[in-house]
C-alpha cells in the first residue's frame, strides 16, 4: 500500500476525476488509514511503498505492478502524469528482493490483471494494451483470458470484477463487451452478479482473501450476495478516494511469494 500524503486530484484521466470538485487529504487519509488497519486485523502482511510529491494517484498501489510466485512485472502507465510512480515500485521491488522487471508494453499492473490462481484475467480497452497480455504470459508462463472493457467508467478491470478465490469472481456484465461476457459467463457460471448501483459505488473495487471481502459499505445487494455464498463483507467508506477514481482494491497491491 502507498499512503495517500500528496493525495489530491489535480488532472483528470477518468471520468470519476473532476479537478474542479475539492479533496480532503485527511478525510482521504483516515480511509486509507481504515483500510490498512482493517487488513493487519485480518491477518495480513502490508508492507508500504513511499508516496512521491507530485505523484497523486500513487496511492493507487494496485496499478503499480503484477506480482505472481515471486516476480513482479512493473507498470507501464498509459498517462504521462503517472509515469514517475514505474521508478518508484521498481525500486521497492528490487530492493525487496522480487525478480523485477518493468512492463515494455502499456501495462497498470493489477489495475488490468488479475490473478485467479490459474490464469491471469486480462483487462484491455481502456488502459492496458492488448499486446501487454502475451507480454504477462510470458512473463509469468501462465494462461491469459483477455477481456474487454466498453465503459468509460469501468476503465480497469479491477472496477469491473473482482477475484474472490480461486474459482469464484463477481463482475458487472455491462461493463464487458458482448464478446467478453460470454467468456466470463461460460468460465464463472456461477459468478456474483453485480447490478449497475452497486457497481457505479465501486462494489466491485473489492480485496477478497478468499473468506473476507472488503467492500463499500454504500453496496446494498453484494453483502447479501456475498453472505450467501459462505464470504464474510466487510463494509468500508472509500468516498473521498473514489474522487481519483479508486476505492479499496485499487489501494491495495496483491504480493505473491514464490511457491
Ligand atoms: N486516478 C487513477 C487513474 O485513473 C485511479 C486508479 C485506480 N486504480 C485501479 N486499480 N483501478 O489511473
């Protein structure tokens, strides 16, 4: 995770960002502050990486690489006003001990892939580019389902799915192209499906440990949905995050060992 300090939002690169609409950097803070707490209480690991004045979305630590059995492949940001944050989880990684290396193709990390355990959900249509896909199977030797994205709102994948173990996700078809829905629906069969409210809250913007799912606590059918499959939701307020255009997944970087 990357504390939100020089958290504000100054441009705009997705339709969530209004520059004209003014941020709290503490009110921001104590959410983020929420988050990181919430997962030490469950249990987890976090380690932090260094905010970087200037850098406002940093933050947003899930779009700073892709991280499976102990390799870390850092982004390549689509936006200029996010290319200093590549230097900065580089760094952390080499210092950390991960096999690193950066993205050659436009590449926002867990943004875009998602890792379920067998394959790498790939998001593009938006921000990732689709040769950025075979660069990630590559890397990792793994599988990758492409998926295409058609809403602007729903610009990474992570704010349009979410992983909640191994072999369950919950998505917002509408946010998927024809073509992409059919995969997912013959993949998932028996995925959550998230309605068009719970999705614009960002209810999709989940951290699943395969048991607890962090979500808004302004979803109101995905706790239900959720419970009845034997998760455990855990409500959390990310509103003044929401204002970059991320919420609690986007905060939050998923770091897999080697096996
Ligand atoms: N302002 C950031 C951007 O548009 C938000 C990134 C949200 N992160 C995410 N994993 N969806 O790039």
């Amino acid at each position: 995770m990357c504390e939100p300090t020089f958290f504000e939002v100054t441009y705009s690169i997705n339709p969530w960002m209004d520059p004209s609409r003014p941020t709290s950097n503490a009110r921001g803070l104590s959410q983020w502050k929420t988050l990181h707490d919430l997962l030490v209480e469950l249990g987890h690991t976090v380690d932090l990486v260094e905010p970087v004045a200037g850098l406002p979305d940093m933050v947003y630590s899930a779009n700073g690489a892709t991280v499976v059995d102990g390799r870390a492949l850092v982004a390549r940001f689509r936006h200029e006003q996010r290319e200093g944050e590549s230097p900065a989880y580089l760094d952390w990684f080499r210092v950390h001990g991960w096999e690193t290396r950066q993205a050659e193709r436009v590449n926002e990390g867990e943004g875009d892939f998602l890792y379920t355990g067998d394959v790498v959900l790939a998001g593009t249509g938006f921000r990732s580019a689709p040769e950025a896909h075979d660069e990630i199977r590559e890397f990792f030797g793994v599988p990758v389902v492409a998926l295409t994205l058609v809403d602007p709102r729903y610009y990474h994948l992570d704010t349009a799915l979410a992983v909640l173990d191994d072999n369950e996700v919950m998505y917002h078809p509408e946010a998927f192209s024809p073509e992409s829905r059919e995969v997912l629906a013959e993949r998932f069969p028996d995925a959550i499906v998230a309605d068009a409210e719970d999705a614009a809250v960002f209810g999709l913007n989940a951290v699943s440990d395969g048991l607890h799912v962090i979500v808004p606590e302004q979803a109101k059918r995905l706790p239900g949905q959720l419970r009845e499959r034997g998760f455990v939701p855990v409500g959390i307020d990310m509103t003044e995050l929401l204002k970059g255009g991320g919420g609690a997944k986007c905060c939050t970087l998923e770091l897999r060992p080697a096996r």
